[in-house]
C-alpha cells in the first residue's frame, strides 16, 4: 500500500505542477485553460486525500500519517527536480 500511496502522491504533484503554465507549455506544448487548470488541481488534491488513507493502512493512525507526509515531501521533491532539470521533449515544426 506504501507504492500506492508514493503513486498517487506523485500523480497529485505532476498535476499540481503541469497546472501552472509555464511547465504545461513547456512539457505539453499547450496553455491550460483555466477550466483544465481547476480539473487538474482538483484531481491532485484528490490524490493527495487518498495517499492518506493508504497510508494509515500500511502503517495504522499512529504512524500513518507521518509517514504520508514523508511521502508528499518526497514525491514534491522528485516532481520539481523533474519538471525543472529534465529536458523537455523538442517542439515540433
């Protein structure tokens, strides 16, 4: 359950940051629109929600949780050496 927990906390960041344009256009070759950019927020705070539970599953209440934000600083962490440091793919034309 720690792996599905490391996922969706990594979804939620990728979202979180292709949701700002300059990392969307950047990586996607498109703006967001804004109606895309209120989904896509919304689904990472979805995801965000649901690493808690699977969380607290592998490791209970007690420690569920500190390990949940063990996992988003990691994941927060990994999404922005990522969406800065990678190279992003050549633009066609």
């Amino acid at each position: 359950m720690i792996w599905l927990a490391l996922l969706c906390a990594l979804i939620a960041f990728a979202l979180f940051g292709l949701s700002m344009d300059d990392h969307h256009n950047r990586r996607l070759g498109t703006r967001p629109t804004q109606v895309r950019k209120r989904r896509m927020r919304g689904v990472a705070w979805g995801m965000l929600v649901m690493a808690l539970p699977l969380s607290a599953g592998s490791h209970g209440w007690v420690f569920g949780p500190i390990l949940w934000l063990g996992l988003i600083m990691v994941s927060a962490g990994l999404v922005f050496l990522y969406l800065n440091f990678a190279v992003a793919p050549a633009k066609k034309g």
